[in-house]
C-alpha cells in the first residue's frame, strides 16, 4: 500500500492565516467601497448637484411659459431625480388650451416640457365680443377690446351648444390652408334644413351648406375655386351636388322674380 502524505498542522497554519488575512481584507474593501459610496450619495442629495439646473418649454403658444412653469411646480430647487412626469401631466392636463404634455429629462439635470395645445378654430362673436374656440369646442376668454381675430373664422347667429361643438369637430378637420380662407360663419337655418351654413370666405365668394359633412364637402373648395374664373365671384352650394352661381346671375334672378 501507498504510504498517505500527512501535513503537519504546523505546516498549514500559515496558509490559514494568509486565507483568513485576505478574506478580511475582501470585507475591508466591500464596507469602505459601500460606506463611501453611500457618503456620495447624502452628499450629492445635499448639494447643488442634485437640483434640476435648467426648465424648458416647447411647443407653447396660446400658454406662456410663465403659466406652464407655476402650475408644474417645478424650479430650481427642484430635487432632479424626484422630477415625475405623471405629476407634471397631471398639473398641465387640465388648462384649457393643453391638449397632451411629455417629459424629457436630460443631461445635465435639464427638464425639457412639451406641450401640445388645441388649434383655436374660430372665435364666436356674441355682442361685439370675441371668444376664442378651440377644437374641442371650448371658449376662451375673450379678446380684449384692441384685439381681434386672426387666422381663423368668426362664428356668428349661434344658439345651440351641441350645434357649436359639431362646428368645431368639423372645422378641426379641415387643412389650416381652408381654415384661413374661411372669413365667417354664419347659421342660416330654414324649414328645410336647421343645419345650413353660410360662409363668407376671404377671396370674395360665398359658400352655403350644412353642418354635417362640412369638411368633406369644403375639402374641396381649392379644387372649385380653380375650375371657375378668378375674376368671377359668387356663390358655391356644396349639398349632395355641387354647383356654382355668379353674384350677377343671381342678382338678375332676385329682379326677375321680384318683377
């Protein structure tokens, strides 16, 4: 039989101590590594490091950055990291003009806000007032006295609310181009259609049809403005036909008849 190698405890005792010594000095490093580590961190939420440096917002127009920032409640003393974009959804979502609001945060502690607000689609007069309307069929404050509309139709003879807001879901469809082309309109109801519109448009001509289908049929009002004289002005029907008639011709009718 082989004779078995017998290690003497003397000689192991060293290499026990060296193990012990190094796994001692493992922990060493492992408690330092976390204490100063954790030291970095008090420090750094104790400091100007942690504290957003820069607020931005885009996409604002009808609300100013002014009102965006008070109601986020955000500032500099703001902690970065506690910056949540629910909260600040949630604090912008319910002004009037705010249609959705995202968060961004970027390098170096800097809270970009954009904003996506409602068109105004036309301002509704009411006794010389001017209300501005928004897609969503909401008003606004009204223009002040030295202001006056731009950019969009004025909205007049309206009574019905539920008629008003099915006037703004139409007209948000419509391309801005048509929008702008549009000067006013007018509710022109009779015994046969409650929903009939006049529109009195910005190159001179008239438009008379209904609420419903309205952006579909004044889609294509580019498309009649270009088959038709540019000299001629009168008025187009946009119905389940479409057809167009002359200021003169109608003028002459209005005589022939009243004759």
């Amino acid at each position: 039989m082989d004779k078995v190698k017998v290690v003497k405890i003397e000689d192991r005792i060293p290499k026990l101590k060296e193990h012990r010594k190094q796994k001692a000095n493992r922990r060493l490093i492992f408690y330092l590594s976390f204490f100063f580590l954790l030291l970095l961190v008090v420090v750094y939420f104790q400091s100007d490091l942690s504290r957003v440096k820069r607020i931005s917002v885009e996409g604002n127009y009808f609300v100013t950055d002014k009102e965006i920032l008070g109601k986020s409640l955000l500032s500099t003393s703001t902690k970065f990291l506690n910056v949540s974009e629910s909260q600040i959804k949630n604090r912008l979502e319910p002004i009037t003009e705010i249609r959705s609001v995202s968060v961004e945060k970027k390098f170096y502690n800097h809270i970009l806000i954009h904003v996506k607000e409602y068109q105004r689609v036309g301002y509704f007069k009411k006794e010389n007032t001017y209300y501005p309307m928004l897609q969503n069929g909401r008003m606004l404050d009204p223009l002040k006295k030295d202001e006056r509309p731009v950019n969009a139709p004025v909205i007049v003879s309206w009574k019905d609310p539920e008629q008003l807001e099915s006037m703004a879901q139409e007209l948000q469809k419509l391309p801005e181009g048509i929008i702008h082309r549009i000067s006013e309109i007018k509710l022109t109801p009779d015994s046969s259609n409650l929903d009939k519109l006049t529109l009195f448009m910005t190159d001179g001509n008239k438009v008379v049809t209904s609420i419903s289908k309205f952006s579909e049929r004044l889609s294509e009002y580019p498309v009649l403005i270009s088959q038709i004289n540019q000299d001629e002005k009168g008025t187009f029907y946009l119905g389940i036909s479409t057809r167009f008639e002359p200021y003169n011709r109608e003028a002459t009718e209005e005589t022939n008849e009243e004759n």
